[in-house]
C-alpha cells in the first residue's frame, strides 16, 4: 500500500530487509504450528523462542462467505431433496465449512529478526509477508492517526482483542507504510518488535 516516500539508500535498505526476512523464515519454521509444542523433527539447531505469537482467526468476509456457501448448500438440497436430504447433507456441509475456517487460521508471529502474519499451518511461511524488525518505525494502540499513511489490514476478529498500528518502512526503505491487527497483548506485541507503545 502506498505512503509517503523518504529519503534513504535503498540498496542498504534492501539488503538488511532480506537478510531479516532470512533470518526470520528460519527461526519460525524450525517451530511447529502451535510453538508450545516445541520444534520440529526436521529442526536441525535448537532456535531461538518466538518473541511473541497468537492465532488468528478467519476474516470476516471469509466467514459471511463460508456461512453462505453452507446455507446455500443446504437450500438446494432441500429444494430438490426435501428435508431428508437435508439431513443427510447437513453433517458434509458443516464439517467442509470448518474445515475451510481451521485452515484459513493464521499465526501473528514476532521473531528476533521479523513479523509476520500468514504462517498457515499447512502452507508454511511466506517471504513475501515478511517485515523485518529494522523496518518497524512505531506501535500504536488504536486506529491509526490521521497523518499516517493507509493502513492494510491484518488478522480477523476475536474477543477480548485489541487493535493496534503499525508504521513501517518499506522494503527497499523509501516509502513509509503501515498496517492494523488486533492482538491480545498490545504491551508485549510492542516490546517484541522493539518499540514503545504509544
């Protein structure tokens, strides 16, 4: 997403996001999906713990869509079945249903060297979704101010969390950019990525 541009060397730049990217992939991938369960098999050095993590839940839209696409379902089957057939299409429904929503789950991810927010437990994560700590400006609980630039959005909704912003460089550092989430703990999410909490 576009913002505004700054005046800095974007080779150094450049370089220091990908070595952080680097760094981060393999720090995260060497744990499981569920880091409390320690690392993987395949882990060849013991890493260093996650700074900071959490589930994410599908977004919103993706869950109006699943709920639709279910009831949609069952309608037709009602439609040209009648009630038995809904009963017998109902249990296949619901089930494709969550199982569309277990693995649209994401994990919000602070490592020594990165963030990121797409480490599905199935794909694994991607380098394009990373932001290296060094690009991380400011954390703000909250909206975004005014004079920020706009801000993607990240994660879906839970109970009990808290939106939080954050303004970032761009890879190649000339262009400031942000993005929101919410989170459960927006002090030790800031602490993670080496920033205060404004």
């Amino acid at each position: 997403m576009a913002g505004r541009r700054r005046q800095q060397p974007a080779g150094s730049a450049a370089e220091r996001t990908a070595r952080e990217r680097q760094r981060h992939l393999l720090q995260v991938e060497a744990y499981r999906f569920s880091p409390a369960r320690g690392t993987r098999r395949s882990a060849t050095v013991t890493p260093a713990p996650l700074r900071y993590w959490q589930y994410d839940p599908a977004r919103p839209w993706l869950v109006v869509t699943v709920l639709a696409v279910v009831a949609a379902w069952l309608g037709t089957a009602a439609w040209v079945g009648g009630p038995s057939t809904v009963a017998g299409e109902a249990p296949v429904a619901v089930l494709a249903g969550l199982a569309v929503l277990v693995l649209s789950t994401t994990r919000l991810t602070v490592s020594d060297a990165g963030v990121s927010s797409d480490v599905a437990g199935l794909l694994g994560a991607s380098s394009r979704h990373v932001l290296g700590v060094s690009q991380v400006l400011e954390v703000r609980r909250g909206t975004p101010p005014a004079d920020w630039p706009g801000a993607a959005r990240r994660g879906g909704w839970w109970p009990g969390r808290t939106p939080v912003a954050v303004r970032h460089l761009s890879d190649d550092g000339t262009m400031e950019q942000a993005f929101t989430t919410r989170v459960r703990d927006p002090e030790a999410f800031a602490e993670a990525l080496g920033r205060p909490l404004g």
